[in-house]
C-alpha cells in the first residue's frame, strides 16, 4: 500500500487548553477551577475552557452567556495574548533544538519532521516523549503528542490520549488505526460532513474506504478525493517551515445587534481600516475580500468576491465590504461582522523545506518510531 509513498517521522504537538492553563500556571489562585478565557461580557465568546470547565460542556467559540449556564461556577479570564505568544516563542525553541522543520500551525500548535533530526534519534517516539517532559519541566505546562508516517495520521494521533499523552501510528498499524476510527476524527471532517457521512451510512473509517472514489466525489465534491487519500493513509504534504499566510482577517462584536445595513457602514470602515494597516504592515495585499455576518440566531454567512488586481487600501476594501454588504438583504439582526483577504500575493517557495520532498524517505516496516 505504502510502496513509492514518502515515510516520514511527523510529530504533531498540540498543547493542552494552551490559554487556560497558561492563565492556570501564571495565577495558582486559578489552577484547579473552571475556567474561560474571554467571553465574560454579555456578547463576549469564549476564547479558551479549562478542562475542568469542559467537564460541563463549556469549549471554545460558545457564548459567555451559555457558558455561566453550563458552568454557574465558572470564572472568566480576559485574554493576554502577548503572554500567550511569549511562552509560544519559548515552546518552538525547543522544537528546533531537535528540528529545522518546524510548521507552528497557530500558537498552541505544530508539525515537526524529525526523519532526520539534530540529535541523532532514531525514534520519534522517544524525541516526542524529551520535548513533552522539557515543556513541562522548563515552562511548567502539558502538551500531547501524536507520531506518524505523516502530518495527517500525527495530528489525529494527538488527540487520542489528551490531555499529556501521546499516541504512536507506526506504518505497520496505520491502516487498522485509521479503519477503526470514528469519521468525527478525521480531521477535516466537521460537523456538516459528518452528518452526511451518517446519512450515506458512513461511520468509520472502514465504511469511507468502502465508498470508491467516484462516489465520494459525487458526494463531497473535490474533498471526496481527499477523503479517499487519508483513510488510506495518503496524504503528501510536508512539514513547511515557512508556511505562507493565507488569510488576514479583522472583526467585531458589537454590543448590541444591529439591525440595518446603514448602521453597519461605519463598523465596516471601521475594520477596513484594521485590515488595511495590518496588511500593510507585512506588506502583503490580496485580490478576494470576504464578509462574514453572524447573525444573532448565532447562523453564519459568508459573501465573497475576488478580484483581477491585489488591493490593501482602506477605501478600496470598504467600497468593495459595502458592495457585498449590499449584495442581498440582511436575513436578520447582526451581532458580528468581519473582512477577511485571502489569495495573498505571498508567492514563497514551497520547496524551502530543506530537501523534505516527497522522495525522502522510502516505505520500510522496520523504520523506528
């Protein structure tokens, strides 16, 4: 199944409820406790939950107000993200005592290729094991772990034994590992799609490899040939140490729903505003603007338009976030809104990987892991 296919050692680490635990660690009066991280202010969303906050049901994203209902207990933190980004920095220092590449996926988050590796490790099991205990023992927080041929397999991997714990995918295994997985694991697969897949009788990872690839296309469209890929444990993509951005975005809750698209001028020029001087800032520019409204049924709707020229300058996103504002009436009061820039002109090399092509390593059962 493997054979020709590049094998590499991918370790997936993801740290546990990063923001909680970093606001657990820096204030002890907090450790123990349920908590949130944002979302403490009537339209405020939680941004993080302890885990002894998502024993209620409390996870990210929810509403502050939702969240006291689940949790009457629950204490609400307001963000730091500097701090955040500052203990961040001081976590991937030590990724790279082990790797170059090093793909940080957000702040709490990364890929690390360590088929060849500074230190000379044959298992990546053991390299994974040395930078969870050096996390906690130098920073004095948990992380968890997965280990595999590839990206994939590794980030679905870490999820397995949360929090700090780690899960090892060794080539010999994949198949039976992925074919005993529930489909809500894969990631990739959200709620949407799971819920089709239910429909479609698809429920694991054996009932997806059943479906041949015509059908899952005719079903899923172009995913459904990505589908077809992972849960034979193909997926090609290598660890890029300079991933490019692919987005830049800015938005606002507002303190009360608005209810006209009048109103909403003003809050649009408002974030034009911010995503202009942050393009600018790293002197990027993009050519498809997108409008996000969330409603306050809390139901989500995307407008999008692209195009033939990069565009970055406050007055040409606000004409262009009007137009799709415009574009067809509001289905109801407003609570968000945002504009996001996407298809950047951030041309970098996707190659920079230092030689980790898909040729590198070549299938063998007894590669260590």
């Amino acid at each position: 199944m493997f054979n020709d296919l590049p094998i590499r050692k991918i370790i997936h680490v993801d740290m546990d409820a990063f923001y909680a635990s970093v606001e657990q660690m820096d204030f002890p009066e907090l450790r123990g406790l349920p908590l949130a991280v944002g979302g403490s202010s009537k339209r405020g969303v939680v941004s993080a939950a302890s885990y002894q906050a998502r024993k209620f049901g409390v996870k990210s994203a929810i509403s502050g107000v939702l969240a006291k209902k689940l949790c009457p207990e629950l204490i609400f933190v307001p963000p730091r993200f500097d701090r955040y980004k500052e203990i961040s920095t001081k976590i991937r220092a030590i990724f790279l005592e082990y790797s170059e590449l090093v793909e940080p996926l957000s702040l709490d988050e990364a890929y690390i290729d360590v088929t060849t590796n500074k230190k000379g490790i044959q298992s990546a099991s053991v390299i994974a094991a040395e930078i969870r205990a050096r996390i906690k023992t130098e920073i004095g927080l948990s992380a968890s772990a997965g280990i595999s041929i590839n990206k994939f397999i590794a980030k679905v991997a870490s999820d397995c034994n949360k929090p700090d714990g780690q899960k090892t995918v060794p080539p010999e295994e994949v198949l039976d590992f992925l074919e005993a997985l529930d489909i809500r694991k894969f990631h990739g697969i959200g709620k949407v799609t799971a819920k089709k897949m239910y429909d479609l009788g698809i429920f694991t990872g054996l009932d997806l490899k059943q479906k041949p690839k015509f059908f899952l296309k005719e079903n899923f469209g172009k995913s459904g040939a990505y589908f077809y890929d992972i849960v034979r444990g193909i997926h090609l993509s290598s660890v890029k140490p300079n991933r490019s951005r692919k987005s830049l975005a800015a938005e606002r809750t507002f303190s009360k729903n608005l209810s006209s698209e009048i109103f909403l001028i003003e809050k649009l020029e408002q974030i034009a505003t911010e995503v202009s001087k942050r393009l600018k800032r790293l002197n990027i520019a993009g050519k498809t603007l997108t409008l996000k409204i969330k409603y306050s049924d809390f139901s989500l709707q995307t407008r999008s338009k692209t195009v033939p020229y990069f565009i970055s300058s406050k007055d040409v996103i606000t004409e262009h976030s009007k137009a799709l504002l415009f574009q067809e009436k509001l289905q109801n009061s407003v609570r968000l809104i945002g504009i996001s820039i996407s298809n950047l002109n951030t041309n970098l090399n996707t190659n920079q990987a230092q030689g980790n092509t898909d040729k590198d390593v070549s299938f063998q059962l007894k590669f260590e892991f």
